[in-house]
C-alpha cells in the first residue's frame, strides 16, 4: 500500500511521525518535498502542493490531505487574512479532479475549526492570545449563562483593550474558514472525498467555535453524512489517526481497545484547551481511527467486564474539573491521583499490549507516573506512549501507534521493523517527559535572562544557537542517564518480536528546534533491539 499525505505542516508531530509509524509496517508514505511544505511563518506553497497531489496521484492507494495546507498554505496561515474566501475554495477543486482521473483512489480531508485565539509570534501577540482568548470565552458565556461580577467586569476591560482592528480581522478570518468547512462538506457530499474530520483545535467550553460546531453538525445531518464526518477535539495528531483508519479497515476487523480512566472520575473533566469531556473525545477519536471503545467499570476485574479486548488503553488523567499545563503554574508538589497498587494489579492480571496515554498535563508528560510505569511494569513492555501538547493530540498519538502495533503483530516477522517503534517509543520518553517537562522549563529560563536571545516565542539567530547547543548537550546527557537507569540492564517480553526477552541498546540523540522557538523540538534517539539469547 502507497499513502500519500499532504500535512498541516512541516512540525516533526505533523509530517514526520505519521510517516515514521508508516515505516514500522513498511508501509510508504509519500509527502510534498520540504521546500514546498513552508515554515513557522512562511506559508506552504499552495499552487505547488496542488500540482504535486496532481502528479503523484496515481502512484497512490490512499490520500491523506490537510485543507488548511491545501487552501491557505498551513496552520499558521491559516489564521491570517492574506487567502480570500473565493481562493480559499479554489483550492478544494483538486478533489473533483482527483476523482475525476483516479475514481478508485480514497481521499480522507482534514481541516480545523478555528482556535479561539491568535497565533502567538512574540511577546505582543502573547498577550493578545491571552487577552483574546478570555475575551471570547467570557463574551460567549455571556450569550449562555450569567457572568459573574468579576467576570463582567473583566469582560468590560478586554473589550476596552483589545485593539478592534484585531478583533475584526480574527472574526472575518473565523468567517472564511467556516465558509471552507461548509463546502468541505458539500465535496464530501458529492463524493469527492470519503471520509472527513473537522478538527477543533485549541478550544474552551464557550466560545464562536460552538456556534459553528452545531451549524456544521445541522449541514452534516442534512446532507445524511453521518458516518462520514467526525468533529473532535485536536488537530496535530490527525494524519496519525487517519492512517491507524487505513490500517484498521485494511484489516478488515475494527480493534476493541479497553480503557482504563486514572482516576476513575478524571474521564468526566474538559482537558485544558478542549470543549468536552475527555470520555467524549475519546470515543470521537475511535471512531476516526475504526476502533471500537470500551471502558473499563471502576473496581470491578478484567476478567468480569464483559468484553473481549485487541489492546488496553491506560489513561492517566487528573481529578481536577481543570488540568494543569507545564507551560503555566504547577503544583510545587503533587499528590497521587490514584491507588498505584490497584492499577497495577489491573495491567498484572491481563496479557494485552498495553498502550498509556499520559494526560495529566497539557504541554508534557508526568514525570512521576513515567517514574512508576519505568520501575513496576517496564517502559518498553509498553506498546505506545504519549504526553505531549494537548490531551487530545497525546490520546491521538497512543491510538495510531497501538493500531500499528497490532498491524506489526499480524504480520510476518521480518516485514516489522522493531527497531522503529521502540525508536518511536523512546523518543516519546525524551520528547514529551524529558524536554517538554524538564529541559524545556530550564531553556524558557535561559531565554529570558539574556536580551539578545529574543522570546521562547521566537528565538533570535543568537538565541537559537545558544538553545540549539544546550538542548542538544543537556538532552544527550538526560538521554544517557534515563537510559541506564530504566533501560540498559533491564530485560523486556519482547512481545512483538515472539521470542522471548529483549534487551535494548541505545546509540545517542540528535536533537533541533525546527521553527526557531521552544515550543516543540526534534528529537531522534537511535537504538536496536537485541534477543535475549
């Protein structure tokens, strides 16, 4: 099988692990070459991509496609005025024309409904992404529910604020890219493309995004496409996701994967930068993935549930109505949300792999549940892992790696590389655990003490350098030590391979920033899996 993808951007999460999970079950994924892909600010080249999805089309069994890439040049950009509405839907023309040559050919779309903010690029827009972001959620519960003294009076202070001009330009964007998800779905509708997910992106339970949620959720029932369309919460992880699609329909058998809240109660709260409880998105994210949810009765045995599961999903949640976030305040200290003893008795009495989302945060993973994961079950008897971003791009993430997983299993031995996806295991570790929820504080430090270094927004060419160099240094040294301590001497089943025990061998890091700042990094650790003999 072929898989062409044309992705939100050029980010390692969004071009890069979907083809790096791809490469587990060798299974090719073509991409745009990078020079046409863009950049953090530099939008992708629309005419280009067009052309390119034209000629290598078909070549192709499937094609995975981002409208915002497609029609706006990418994420960013999407956020901006530059693209009118009429060259905004041009772009969704290449779909007719695809089907139009290439009938056989499966196209699945994915595109976002606006975040309910701007785009953070310095320190000034950081305040309006704040300032906008409260304004909006205050406005819109206005429209639901009574404000609060405090609240009215925080809402009348941002509206004296915030600069109009910035305001309308955010709602006539927010307009337009509402006009292209309509007529997203009128393609669909026409058969141009088969399967469609609407992707809200960073969100709060109020907000103009709501609005356009039940207007597209009305077209969707009008046009009796159902079972066509999912809007969910995330977006980063979406070509992920619909490639564990691909994968679970080519296998002909939707997988049942068991999920386990922890706590219990933590399955009920809206994850930061979400608008709906985490249950519901989990279930939404299944269903794009052709997984069958089924979750796990609190304090009653595997073995008494009444199902029979292909994989088991821990998600490690928190019992707060609202998360915390590694970017913002966290607790000095950090209480155990849950019994770690009952939990581990669950995963002890069961023999399924096992993948674990790690939730409690947004914008990194928990180094104390990582901690206790590493010591009482063994990292790598771990199937998939994720903590990084938000909630819904690490559950994202553990759902398209444990559907490769289970694809690895089915086939013969030497056609899986192994090597890849504990490669793909580890770097999850480093990335999410290591970086987002250590190293990272440390460089947000080391940017703000020096002048010439610009903002964690966007690092100067200086401040570039200097983060470049240490995160490379301080990364292959937390790499080497995490290695030793939770890897090296230690023995693994070895499930996937078959055969009994395994033993991992760790070859360094690579590290970079690849859109100037802090906020997300490149990370790629090398290592090869050795039998236990």
């Amino acid at each position: 099988m072929k898989i062409g993808l044309i992705p939100i951007d050029n980010r390692p999460c969004t071009m890069q692990f979907p083809c790096q999970l791809g490469r587990i079950i060798k299974t090719e994924i073509i991409i745009p070459p990078a020079e046409i892909l863009g950049d953090f600010l530099q939008p992708g080249n629309t005419p280009a991509i067009r052309n390119w999805v034209m000629e290598k089309a078909a070549q192709l069994d499937v094609l995975i496609v981002s409208v915002d890439m497609l029609c706006y040049g990418g994420l960013i950009n999407s956020r901006e005025g530059v693209i009118n509405p009429d060259e905004a839907i041009e772009g969704l023309k290449v779909f007719a024309r695809l089907k139009e040559i290439h009938p056989q050919l499966h196209i699945m779309g994915f595109n976002v409904i606006m975040r309910t903010s701007v785009t953070v690029r310095d320190d000034k827009t950081a305040v309006y992404w704040r300032d906008l972001g409260e304004y909006l959620f205050l406005n819109y519960k206005e429209k639901n529910s009574d404000l609060s003294v405090h609240e009215k009076k925080r809402l009348n202070l941002l509206d004296n604020r915030i600069p109009p001009e910035l305001l309308q330009e955010y709602c006539a964007v927010r307009m337009r890219n509402h006009q292209v998800n309509s007529e997203v779905l009128l393609s669909l509708a026409r058969g141009d493309l088969d399967f469609v997910i609407l992707c809200q992106e960073d969100a709060t339970l109020y907000g103009p995004h709501k609005e356009e949620q039940m207007k597209l959720e009305e077209q969707i029932i009008s046009l009796g496409l159902n079972d066509d369309v999912v809007i969910y919460n995330g977006t980063d992880e979406a070509g992920m996701l619909l490639l564990a699609r691909v994968l679970n329909f080519e296998r002909k058998a939707m997988p049942v994967f068991a999920f386990n809240f922890v706590p219990w109660e933590g399955r009920n709260n809206i994850p930061p930068f979400e608008d709906r409880p985490l249950a519901e998105n989990v279930k939404l994210q299944c269903t794009v993935a052709g997984i069958i949810p089924v979750f796990i009765q609190e304090k009653k045995p595997f073995m008494e549930q009444g199902f029979i599961a292909d994989a088991m999903t821990i998600i490690n949640c928190s019992h707060r109505q609202k998360g915390e976030d590694w970017l913002g305040p966290i607790s000095p200290t950090v209480e155990r949300d849950f019994a770690v003893g009952d939990f581990l008795r669950l995963v002890q009495e069961i023999r399924l792999p096992l993948g674990v989302a790690d939730l409690r945060f947004a914008n990194g993973g928990d180094p104390g549940f990582l901690k206790e994961l590493a010591e009482r079950i063994g990292l790598f008897n771990l199937a998939a892992y994720a903590g990084w971003n938000t909630s819904g791009n690490s559950l994202g993430t553990v759902l398209a790696h444990l559907s490769v997983f289970l694809a690895a299993c089915k086939q013969e031995e030497e056609r899986a590389d192994w090597d890849l996806h504990y490669g793909f295991l580890l770097n999850r570790f480093l990335d999410d655990v290591i970086y987002q929820a250590g190293i990272r504080q440390r460089l947000i430090k080391l940017i703000s003490d020096q002048e010439d270094f610009g903002s964690v927004y966007r690092l100067s060419p200086k401040g570039c350098v200097a983060a470049a160099k240490y995160l490379q240094d301080f990364m292959m040294l937390e790499a080497w030590s995490f290695y030793e301590l939770y890897i090296k001497e230690k023995e693994f089943t070895g499930q996937p391979l078959g055969k009994g025990k395994i033993k991992v061998d760790f070859h360094g890091v690579t590290t970079g920033l690849p859109w100037g700042r802090l906020f997300e990094a490149d990370i790629k650790a090398k290592i090869s899996i050795l039998p236990e003999v």
